[in-house]
C-alpha cells in the first residue's frame, strides 16, 4: 500500500483535486481542529480558504465562536465598521480573537471585499456560551427591537421585558456550570421568557414581508439564539446525572441550527473542533462521566446530506508527543510531505484496524480509528508548531 495515491500536497490544487473527488459539491465544508490553538493550522486554514474564495466560489467563513459576536466581525467586513483591534477584541469568543491567524483572517477578508465588493461573509456559529451561558438579553431585545408595529406589544412590553430579564450578573453565574442551585434557568421568571420568546419568534415569521433581507436574517438569528439560550439555561438548573450530557447536546443542537443558516450563503468554509464537526457521535469523558452526544456535524449531515463534507485534522509529532507508527497520525507520518490532504475513505479501507493514539496532550483529540470511513478527509500536519 503507497498511501501517497490517496493523498495530496495541502495547497490549491490538491484542495481543488480534494473537491472534485466528492460526489456533490459541499454547501458546507467542515475543516476541524484535532486541537484548539494551533497556529500553523490556523494558516493553512488561511491559504485554503483564500483558494476556495479565488478558485472554488466560496464566499462565507464560519467559526466556532459567539454568534452574535460575530456580527462585529461581519459588519467589518462588509462595511469597514470599527477598526481592526475593536473588532478581534470584541467579535471572538473562547479566547480566539487574540489568535494572529484569526486576526490576518479578518484583514484578509476585509481588504478583499474592498477590492473586490462586499461579498464576502463571516459568521460565529457556537452559542453565547462557555460551560455557563450568557444573558439572553441581547438576543431578546434585538429581536424585539426589529419587530416593528404594534403586535410585539401584545406578547410583552419591553419594560416587562427588561423586568423579567433583570440583571444579567444572574445569567451568566459562572458557579451555576458546577451547581445547578445556582442557576436560574428554572425560576418564574425564565420560564415566562420562554414563552416570550416563542411568541415572539412566531411573530416573526408573521412579519416577514415588511422586514428588508439583512433584518430577516438577524432577527432569525436573535431568535434562535434567545430560545436555545433560555433551554440552556433550564437545563442548566437541572440536578440529574444526564445534565452534562443534555447541555452538550443542546450546544451542539445551537450550532447545527447556525450552520443550517450559513449554508443559505454557501458555499461556506467552517472551521471547529473535530469533535463538533464530525459526522459521528462525540465521545468524551467528563470527571467519572462519560458523555456522549450527536455534534453538530452529524446533525447538519442529516439535513444537507452529501452537501455537507468534514476535513478532520490530525497531528502528527507535537513537542515530545509522537505517534505510535500503527496508528493513524503514524502512518500518516510516512507522507513526503510535511502538510497533507488525505482521502480519509480510501485510507479506512486500506488500513486494518489502526491503533488508537493515546496522546500525552490532554487538549489534543487523536482520530478515532473507528470512525474513519464517516471522514471525507484529513489535513494532515507532520509536525505541529505554534501550539498555544
């Protein structure tokens, strides 16, 4: 077996060579992180979208990060709004606006879309969220903001509105990700805002015709982000053992109804953990728990089908943290190159039963041997620098 038959040089033509052996052009094109804060991966990801901007179409980039941050970083880059610092500091969650990647990313994108016209888009498709969960304030005041007439009215006022909501310190209790006691997702209150909040998502749709095309979709985003918000957060004041595993999914949950929206401007690059990428089921072990959940991928596969594609990465010598040579990342060690595209379904059937990679880096995530052939492909980095 040469593996160099099912694989390519990471650059434009083995990334248009990568596309066009698909059996459908993805609206959506999945690039996951074996590992957050990976800035060679982050470049590659740089060079490969600007090839798919230039050479495939594409025209959206969406990324793991608060979705409703994110409009700074589109705004800027549609419009120029703000300055380049505001913006890494204010449109990233997650710690990833201090990523130099990211930031070139965005100069990027908006140097192009003055050249060239305002075509290109950014998205943050995760929740306002960490393992706590912020205010669903913004969500619900925007949405309400841009329910104009009368009708907004008879759901709630927003003087009732800003009651009910009270101070946002209560919301974003950092405690209750640890002790649900402390969460208030369950109270009178909350429970009345998500019934606000259905109404008003429901008024929306009643509304549409008067609302110009960027209102619809903001106002859609609004509400799918207040009520996934105030499900998280009830699900947050819950004290059973499937607590973790319910608020893992309803993220995921977040993210795959975001992505759904990404895909109406598709093509669309999206860049995230493989664990939310993948089309499987994400695994992991959560202190004497071990949870399991479908990610975000998984789902959207099941509305988009052979529209969407995953690119997992993998890497492979980290520091001191090698591969075994019978696993999958050692065996991918043998490619000439030291950045590699690697038809992932060709590699399954070729390879018997890899040995799983035990890594040494807790926050990196080996490939799972068992769900290599519900990959497309592998970015493949030979020998990871940069790591945060």
């Amino acid at each position: 077996m040469d593996i160099k038959d099912m694989a390519w040089p990471l650059d434009g033509a083995g990334v248009s060579a990568f596309l066009r052996s698909l059996p459908a052009r993805p609206l959506l094109l999945g690039l996951g992180e074996a590992r957050h804060f990976v800035e060679e991966l982050g470049e590659l990801r740089n060079e490969v979208f600007r090839h798919l901007v230039e050479h495939e179409g594409y025209r959206s980039f969406a990324i793991e990060s608060d979705c409703l941050k994110g409009l700074v970083v589109d705004d800027y880059i549609s419009t120029g709004a703000g300055t380049l610092d505001d913006v890494m500091e204010r449109g990233f969650s997650h710690g990833f606006g201090a990523s130099p990647a990211n930031r070139e990313l965005v100069r990027w994108m908006r140097s192009h879309n003055q050249e060239h016209g305002a075509g290109l888009r950014f998205f943050g498709f995760d929740g306002p969220l960490e393992y706590w969960a912020a205010s669903p304030r913004q969500a619900l005041t925007a949405l309400y903001a841009l329910l104009d007439g009368p009708l907004p009215g008879t759901v709630v006022t927003g003087g009732t509105l800003d009651a009910l909501l009270g101070p946002d310190e209560q919301w974003s209790n950092e405690a209750a990700a640890t002790d649900p006691s402390r969460s208030i997702g369950r109270s009178t209150d909350a429970q009345r805002l998500r019934l606000v909040a259905d109404d008003l998502v429901a008024l929306l749709d009643t509304q549409a015709p008067q609302l110009s095309a960027q209102d619809r979709e903001r106002a859609a985003l609004h509400g799918r982000t207040a009520t996934g918000l105030l499900r998280y957060h009830h699900w947050m004041a819950d004290a059973s053992p499937a607590r973790w595993t319910r608020l893992s999914a309803l993220r995921d949950g977040m993210m795959a109804a975001n992505l759904r929206a990404v895909a109406e401007h598709g093509p669309a690059l999206v860049f995230a953990s493989n664990l939310h990428l993948q089309r499987g089921k994400s695994v992991m072990p959560f202190g004497d728990q071990r949870l399991e959940w479908w990610s975000a991928g998984a789902i959207t596969a099941a509305h988009l089908g052979e529209r969407y594609a995953f690119l997992a990465s993998a890497l492979g010598t980290a520091g001191d943290d090698a591969p075994p040579p019978d696993s999958v990342e050692g065996i991918l060690s043998t490619l000439p190159w030291d950045h590699a595209l690697v038809d992932a379904r060709r590699l399954a059937a070729a390879v018997a039963e890899p040995a799983p990679r035990v890594s040494h880096d807790f926050a990196y995530f080996p490939l799972d041997p068992a769900q290599l052939d519900m990959i497309d492909g592998i970015v493949f980095l030979k020998r990871a620098a940069g790591l945060g």
